[in-house]
C-alpha cells in the first residue's frame, strides 16, 4: 500500500468518526473497554460502536423507569430500584435457577403422583377381576311379565 493510500485510509477512518452520531465519546468508551479487558485483546471498530450504543440503551430504559414516577426530582433511590436488573443480574440469575430448579421438582411429584393414582385408582377403562363382585339382583320372569 502506497504513503498516499495509507492517508487517504486514516482520513476516511477519522471522516466516518466524524460522521457516526454516537451519543458518548467513543475514545471515553473504548479507554473504559480496554481498562477492563486483557491486554492481549483487540476490540473491532463494530463492537466500539456497538457498546457504545448498548450504553446509550440502557441509560434511555433507566430513564423511561425514572420518568415513571410522578415526582419532579429524581432521587437516589429512584434510580437504585431503576437499575437494579443492570447491577444485581448475578442474583437474578441464581434466582431463576432456582425457581426452575423447584418447578422441576413440582413437576417430578405430580407425574409420581399421577402414576399413583392411576396404579391405585385404576382410572383406565379396563375391568379387573377383584374379589369383591357386584351383582344386581334378577327380576323373576313372571314378575316382569306382569
């Protein structure tokens, strides 16, 4: 690649910088990005934008939350209980684990009890010998002819 396409390539890259209406300054975002990840990671151009906007869309959904309220000022803990799902996402997920955890439980009692009840309760359509019989009583012939 020629010096000139190499400057021309740089001044495309800062031009779609310019251009692209991200709403945080994406060096701030990126610094962030590269602070917490391993040095040897590298980030594409696609996934700083992308976080970049994803950020964006959290603060417009915490602010629908806070908008909620009827008051004037937003308060501290307003905004805790708006981005409780964000910051307590570990407990959550334990939480549903758990509840899944249970209702597989329920789930394994009721197809025991089922089974029981259709062993003892003899739900099926089929007549089985037992030793108690019921026998209705025969009418006499010359009392039905009558």
């Amino acid at each position: 690649m020629s010096e000139k396409e190499m400057i021309d390539d740089k001044s495309n890259v800062l031009d779609d910088e310019k251009n692209e209406k991200l709403p945080f300054a994406k060096a701030e975002v990126v610094k962030l990005m590269k602070k917490n990840l391993d040095d040897d990671k590298m980030i594409r151009e696609r996934v700083k934008v992308e976080m970049n906007n994803f950020l964006y869309g959290i603060l417009v959904n915490v602010c629908k939350q806070l908008n909620e309220y009827p008051y004037t000022t937003v308060d501290y803990e307003m905004f805790k209980e708006c981005i409780y799902p964000y910051t307590n996402i570990t407990r959550i997920n334990q939480e549903k684990e758990r509840i899944l955890l249970h209702l597989e439980a329920i789930k394994a009692d009721c197809d025991a009890l089922s089974m029981d009840v259709q062993k003892t309760l003899k739900l099926k359509d089929v007549v089985e010998e037992d030793t108690f019989t019921f026998s209705a009583p025969v009418e006499d012939e010359e009392e039905s002819e009558e």
